[in-house]
C-alpha cells in the first residue's frame, strides 16, 4: 500500500472538509493511504511548504483573501518539479495565463463526480 500526500488550500472550510472527505474515500478504493494538510492562506500554505517534505499534490483555491493560488504554485514548483498542482476555481478562464504552473483546473462549485475524476488524473492513479 502507497502513501500520498496532499495539501488543500482554501479559505473555506466547508470547502477543505467536504474535498477532504471524498479524497479519504475516494483513496480507499485505491487502497491507497492519504495524508492531507491544509491550510487557509497563501501565507499559511507558504509556510506549510516550507516546513514539510514535498507533497504529492496540491488543490490550490485560486482566490485567496491575500493573494492567489499562483503564489502558492510558484513555490510549490520551485521546492518540487513533480509535484501535481491543481487549481480550483469559479473563473477557470481568467487564469488561463496561469496555465503553465497548474497540471489542471478543477472547477468550483465542486461536483462529486467531477472532483473525483479531476483527482484521480491529479495522483496519476
């Protein structure tokens, strides 16, 4: 059985509750055991960063209450080329500039299914 490690960041947490639960789920079908970190900030999830080994992944919330989702994947990158980064978003299109520094976008309001689907492809599962 492999271990993942993931970091979830957004400033709701309705939202870091209810992605947490179906990712839990999600990797018992994969018998895959899942550590998950969050974080409401940019400034918290830099710090996270900074602090730990290197995550598998990441679901980054594109708008922060004090900055962006970019922030965070520039960093992110920069400690860890492999790590999978997804951005969540009402407004996929107005990052599509941003493009480069995610492996994909995952669209809020969240969508089981979709989520799940988005996920798997993030872990390369």
């Amino acid at each position: 059985m492999s271990e993942k490690r993931v970091l979830i960041v957004d400033d709701v947490d309705f939202n870091i509750e209810f992605e947490s639960k179906l990712i839990k789920n999600l990797m018992v079908g994969f018998k895959t055991t899942i550590h998950i970190d969050t974080a409401g900030s940019v400034e918290e999830a830099l710090d996270i960063i900074a602090k730990n080994d290197p995550y598998d992944a990441m679901i980054i919330d594109m708008n922060l209450p004090d900055g962006t989702g970019v922030e965070i994947a520039k960093v992110a990158r920069e400690k860890d080329e492999s790590v999978r980064l997804a951005a969540l978003t009402i407004y996929p299109n107005e990052y599509e500039k941003e493009r480069p520094y995610f492996d994909l976008f995952m669209k809020k309001p969240i969508m089981v299914e979709s989520f799940k689907q988005n996920f798997v492809r993030l872990l390369q599962i």
